[in-house]
C-alpha cells in the first residue's frame, strides 16, 4: 500500500484538480492524504464531498510546504509514501 500525499493551502479548486489526477491513477492500491493548511474550508468541504473511501484529509496547524509534508508523513499508515510536485501560484 502506498500513501499520495497532496499538501495544499489556499487553493480549493486546483487542489481539487490534482486530487481528481492521482484517484485516476490505476496501479498498486493507494491511500490519499490531503494535507491541508488553508484558512477557509472549500478544501475540506470539497474533499468531504468526495465520499471515497481511498481519501484521507488532515488539516495542518503550521504554515509551509516542509511543514505540511512532515504533518502528512507522521500521519501516513504505509512505508511508502509518494510526494506531488509543487506548483507555482
């Protein structure tokens, strides 16, 4: 089993894009974990709305990309884990 693991801040729809492009991916089963450090709830709500079973979300206290990856790998439940790539704004 493997964690995907998707931080994001501030940016309900784009997130939502990328959380769309990893659940499309057909491979070795997978759980993913939406770090999330916005300060309003589109994120949540729209991840909620999901309702799939593989998704994981998890709101992050701190700020930043380094402290968004170490939330979200304390609290992976696999020995592997894989990163999306960042993005500009």
């Amino acid at each position: 089993m493997i964690t995907a693991l998707i931080c994001t801040r501030d940016r309900g729809a784009s997130a939502m894009e990328a959380v769309r492009s990893v659940l499309g991916n057909a491979g070795p089963p997978f759980t993913l974990l939406i770090v999330d450090q916005s300060e309003k709830d589109e994120t949540r709500a729209a991840v909620e709305a999901l309702a799939d079973p593989r998704v994981r979300y998890l709101k992050c206290p701190g700020k930043g990309l380094a402290a968004a990856r170490n939330y979200g790998i304390r609290d992976s439940r696999t020995d592997v884990i894989a990163l999306t790539k960042s993005s500009a704004r």
